[in-house]
C-alpha cells in the first residue's frame, strides 16, 4: 500500500529554489527519444516545479508528423495527436500494483501526498542538507529524480511513451507540449526527431579505474564522456572474474550536472586483504535500457601501512661527519622491507636519495659529506611501492656569526612597473649575496623573489599596477657562504602609479518615503576613495544631473525634488584621491509614489445559482482614473490566493463577473482596482461563499 506520508532520505542534492513572479510565466519542458528493438520510447520533463504542477494537473498533448516515408519528404505531412486524451499522472489506484517500487512510491508521494516530509536521517553533516523549507520544489525535485531512475514511475506520471507504429525508412516528428488553458502562461514545446535508422548501441562506461586500501577499493570512472548518454550506474563486483554482482541496491547517481568534476567515485568494503576482487561498470540511460559493462579492472586489498619513522638525534664527528639516528612504531614490522635517506641543502631540494635501500632492521646512517646546512629525511618502503617519509630534520655544522641586516633600502616604479632597488652593500668577507623579499602588505605574505641570490646590492623588478592594492613593500635579506641569513632590513614602502579607478558603488535600496525617494548604497571598497557622486535623471531625460556630493557620513540621500507618477534613475560614481572616477554603478529605478492612495472597492455582493453552480459577483466603483480590475480567489480553508481575472473597468460603475463552481469548498473573492498611472487600490474585504 502506497503511504500518503512518506519520509525520504536526501539521495541527491535539492534543485535550486526558484524565484516566483506575477508576471506571465512560460511553461518549459524537455524530451528525449530513442529507437530499441523497432520501438520508439519517449521521455519528457517540464523544468521547473510551476510547469511540472500544473501539467499534473492538466496533462500533456503528444502529437506525431511523418516527416520522411521510406526515406522520401512527405509533400502535406500530417500531424496527429498519439492519444485522445492529454497524458497526466495515473490515479492513484493505478500506482498501487507497483508499490514495492521504491521510486514508484517517492513519486506518488509528491503527485499525491498531503504532505512531503524530507528525512535527513541520523547524518551530523548538516551541511548536505539543502533548504527544504518549500514543498513544491521538494515535490519537483523527487518526483522527476523517481521517473529518472524508474521507467515504471515515468509511465506512471505522465512523462513516458512508447511507439510501435513505427516502420522502417520512416522519420518522426514528435512534439510534446503542456495542456494548459490559453493565456493563463506561455507554453513551450519540445520536440524529438527521430526513425527507427536512428538506433544506436549504448556505449560501454570508459576509463575505469579501481585503487586498493586496507579492506577498501574505491572505484571510479569518466563521467563526462557519457553526461548526456546515462542517468545512473551499476557497480559490479566478483571474486572469480565471471560472476559478477552489483555493490549496492540502487543505482549510483550520475552528479555530473551538480557537481561538474569530470570522475564519479563509488567506495566498496573488501571482507579480506590478499584477494583479488573485479569489477565494472554498466550505465543506465534515461530509458531505464542498460549498457554493455565497463572493460573490468582488478586489484587486491592491502593492509595499511602505518610504519612511520621519526629522527630522533644526530651526531657530528671531529671530522665533521654527520650521524643520523632514527626509530619507528612497533606495529607492522613485518611490512616494512627498507629505509632511504634523502638531504636538502640551501634552495637545491630535497634530491635524489643520499642512501637507499638501507636495511630494515638499520636505524642509522652517516652522511659523509654533509652540506653546511642540512634538511634530512627518513623514508620507509614496503614491497608494495608504498613509503612513508619523516619529517625533515635540520643538521647545521658549526654555527657561524650571520651578516649584519642590509640597510639604505631605497627604490622607485616607473608608469611601466618596472621597480628599481638599491641598498648599502654588506662587508662581511664571506657573504655570499642577498635575497629580496616582496609583499602587496606591510605587515604579512612577504615571498621571495624567484631566481638566483643576487651578488650586487642593486635589483629590478617588475610588478602588475592593474590590481586594487597601493602600494607594494620590500625587505631584503644577507646570506653567508654557509646560507646563515642576516635579519631582515627595514621595510621599504612603495606607491604604486595610480593606474586602476575606484570599484564601482552599488545600490542597496530604493523607495518611496512620504518626503521623496530616499536611495541608499555601499561605498566603493577601493581604500582610495575620497567621494561618491550621486546622478538622477527622469526616465524620459537624456542627460543626468548630479544630485549629491558625499564625502563622508552615511551612504544614503533622500531626494525630496521630486514629482509624483514619475519614473527616476540614479547612478553613482566613486572618486579616488588621484581624481580617478569608478565605472557609473548599475542604475537603480523607482517610480515616486505620494501616499494619497487609491480608495479599495467596496460594497461587492454575490448570488448563487446552484442549479448552474455559478456565482455572480457585483460591486460599482467610482473613480476618473480606474482602467481596470483583478480579482483574486481562494479555494478551500488553506488554499493559496490565485489571480483567478483580468477584467477592463466600464464606462459604467457597475461591474459583473460570473464563475463557475463544483465540489463543496468554501470559496473567497477579493477585487483590486488598476489604475492609469499604474498604481493599484489596497485589495477589497474578501467575500466568504461557504457550500
């Protein structure tokens, strides 16, 4: 049995909510086709979750033109619709003999269900949970996710259709639109061209790879390739290379569309290590068709690696040998095969190994020739190519005075950005040369400039002046032969050539105050700025004019030169202290409105016919400017208010409109007034007709 309440874990990441607007709104759908087997399947979708609520409601007309007969254009092609009836979801009885489904019943639980609970289970990863605070784009969002991984749950919902009329040499036209009243929302059609040549072999999954843990493999594979080919995977596993299993019970999702990395990985638990376990993969189309299996990868779990060695001393002899002492976790012994030494010295990196394949049961080494300053690290291996290293440990030989800090840095920029630097040269007899050290800021991210030290106590740099920093800081360090490094010298500070204007301000808010149109914004965040200028013109203006100095207090100005009906826009210009004027922010628009206000319609009375099952509405409304009214209706105790009419004002106060009724719930009615300027009246007191 179907439950009406249905609670279901989060198997995908939510649609994004979308943004509603009174404005005409366009139904839009999308549809595939494919040939199997002399058949012709097809598959559509709306969307958005307005579209795909009311074609629930209304359905979808599926019509069939013969565009080619035996491979020759037909001169009058003919359009027929493939049923007499607009394809809806099923009733609800329908879906019953197809409740073990589980995507059968996620989907008739958001066509049918009272309500739509989303279940985020026992996770603490709040963060994988999407705003599920609107119903309807849960209701969207599982219910096309259940027609994706079920062919019976699209049957069932209106969205799948096959065609067996369908002969060889000939193409099709199909076209799939919503069955929805005209001028209630635009309608958009999809269409599918297609013939029974047009069958294709669905196309093995590519470039799967499997990597071994301990107990663990993660398979992965190119989900690009195939993004518009397949909607979900099968994993399979074997022990024997020829029986093979899927790894889960349900299809694994294709997320390529939200989350745009080319690969999709799938973990599996292994029950032992030291076995060998095959596997591959089969992709699933829209259709619910299967592809032939992936090539089949193989591998075998290892147990983990954990033999972590640390350097715990040294020593350095007379003859300035340096010995190395090291010692590792007594677990896993029996895994580790060898030990490697390696050695950093100055800027060259870590190299090629000093020593390798050191016995295991070693935990020393010496290093004969050691640099003056030395970075050591112990790698550990196992038979299988896997290693863990130490963290490297610094040997120095005897500890030498550093050079003094370089001092009398100076320095200019060309309008070109090139950097010119000079310092009072070190006199120490065994310098080796100088680094030099920049940064966007004064106080942190220093980097060294790339290259070699330089000898000289001069330098040229060149730097970006297209970016939003100032100013750009320099500091240099003395090296001696023995890479002892001096202080760093005093920080020299560097104006840029001001090249790049201020950050364009934006707008904030807009609105009507019962003195004027009060504007408010976010300044430039450019540090340079020293004023915002504010622009207005009337909509029907060419030129602006400027309104508004600010160079300091709040971001705001309240336009009190202004006339009521009329349409204005401002924009704003950042100023910087180099007289460099921002790009004009985005206009913001806003018609002043006074608070007169526009009398709501009143006195509205209502008969009932309950023989036709019509209601009449009549109210008069007296006023020089009404072109117009709306009127709004609401079914039932919790039903939403929907703008049921549109109607043009008479030249007569008197105003009639009839509706037809049916069922037993309480309907409600309210009236706005429109109006030449385009405002609106306050809506009316609503009128309550229970049945």
């Amino acid at each position: 049995m179907i439950r009406i309440k249905y609670h279901i874990a989060i198997l995908f990441f939510l649609c994004p909510l979308m943004l509603w607007s009174q404005e005409r709104y366009t139904l839009s759908l999308e549809m595939k086709g494919k040939v199997h087997k002399g058949r012709i399947y097809l598959r559509w979708a709306p969307t958005d979750p307005i579209a795909w609520k009311w074609t629930n409601e209304n359905g979808y007309w599926l019509e069939k033109t013969k565009i080619l007969d035996g491979g020759t254009f037909v001169g009058q092609p003919r359009t027929r619709r493939l049923l007499p009836y607009p394809l809806k979801p099923e009733s609800l009885d329908q879906w019953e003999a197809y409740s073990e489904d589980d995507y059968v019943s996620v989907a008739a639980q958001a066509i049918f269900g009272e309500s739509f609970d989303v279940d985020p289970g026992q996770t603490s990863d709040i963060s994988t949970i999407i705003n599920a605070s609107r119903e309807l784009e849960n209701r969207f969002s599982f219910a096309l996710y259940a027609a994706d991984m079920s062919p019976k749950a699209a049957e069932l919902s209106g969205l799948y259709y096959v065609d067996e009329e369908v002969s060889m040499g000939d193409k099709y036209l199909y076209r799939v639109y919503p069955n929805v009243p005209m001028g209630n929302y635009a309608v958009d059609t999809a269409t599918v061209f297609i013939g029974l040549e047009d069958e294709r072999a669905l196309p093995k999954p590519m470039e799967v790879e499997v990597e071994f843990a301990d107990q663990v493999a993660m398979i992965s594979w190119n989900a690009q390739i195939h993004q518009n080919t397949y909607t979900t995977y099968w994993v399979e596993r074997s022990e024997d290379g020829r029986n093979f299993e899927s790894i889960t019970k349900v299809p694994i999702i294709n997320t390529y569309y939200k989350n745009p990395g080319e690969r999709i990985y799938k973990g599996d638990s292994l029950a032992t290590n030291g076995s060998t376990y095959y596997y591959r993969v089969i992709g699933i189309d829209a259709f619910g068709f299967e592809g032939p299996p992936s090539e089949v990868v193989d591998g075998t779990g290892l147990p983990a690696f954990r033999v972590a060695p640390t350097i715990s001393g040294h020593e350095i002899s007379d003859d300035q040998q340096v010995t190395l002492f090291w010692k590792v976790p007594q677990i896993d012994l029996s895994l580790l095969s060898a030990f490697s030494i390696s050695r950093e010295s100055g800027t060259t990196g870590f190299t090629a190994p000093v020593a390798a394949e050191l016995s295991k049961q070693t935990r020393q080494f010496t290093d004969s020739l050691p640099n003056s300053s030395n970075y050591y690290i112990v790698t550990a291996h196992d038979d299988h190519g896997r290693k863990i290293a130490s963290f490297p440990y610094m040997v120095q030989l005897e500890d030498s005075i550093p050079p003094v800090m370089p001092v009398g840095l100076k320095g200019n920029i060309t309008k070109e950005g090139i950097v010119s630097l000079s310092w009072i040269e070190n006199v120490e007899e065994d310098l080796r040369g100088y680094k030099v050290y920049k940064s966007n800021y004064k106080d942190d991210g220093f980097i060294e400039l790339p290259g070699e030290m330089t000898e000289q106590a001069l330098l040229e740099d060149s730097i970006a002046l297209n970016n939003l920093t100032e100013n750009i800081y320099y500091r240099v360090k003395a090296f001696d032969k023995r890479m002892n490094p001096s202080e760093f010298s005093e920080i020299l500070e560097l104006k840029k050539p001001d090249l790049i204007p201020p950050v364009s301000p934006v707008f904030t808010n807009i609105q009507n105050d019962s003195l004027g149109l009060l504007v408010q914004w976010e300044i430039s965040p450019s540090e340079d700025v020293e004023m915002h200028l504010l622009y207005r013109r009337a909509v029907d203006e060419a030129d602006w004019r400027l309104v508004y100095e600010q160079e300091e207090g709040m971001p705001f100005y309240l336009d009190k030169r202004t006339e009521h009906n009329t349409r204005y826009a401002y924009t704003l210009i950042a100023v910087d202290d180099d007289g460099l004027e921002s790009s004009p922010a985005k206009p913001a628009t806003m018609m002043r409105r006074s608070n007169a206000g526009y009398p709501p319609v009143t006195n509205i009375t209502h008969t009932r016919n309950t023989e036709k099952k019509e209601i009449t509405l009549n109210w008069a409304y007296s006023h020089p400017d009404v072109t117009g009214y709306r009127i709004y209706k609401q079914m039932g105790e919790v039903g939403s208010w929907q703008l049921f009419r549109e109607m043009e004002a008479n030249t007569d106060v008197s105003h009639q409109i009839v509706d037809n009724y049916s069922g037993n719930e309480t309907i409600r009615y309210s009236v706005q007034a429109e109006f030449d300027s385009g405002e609106k009246s306050v809506m009316s007191d609503e009128i309550k007709i229970e049945m």
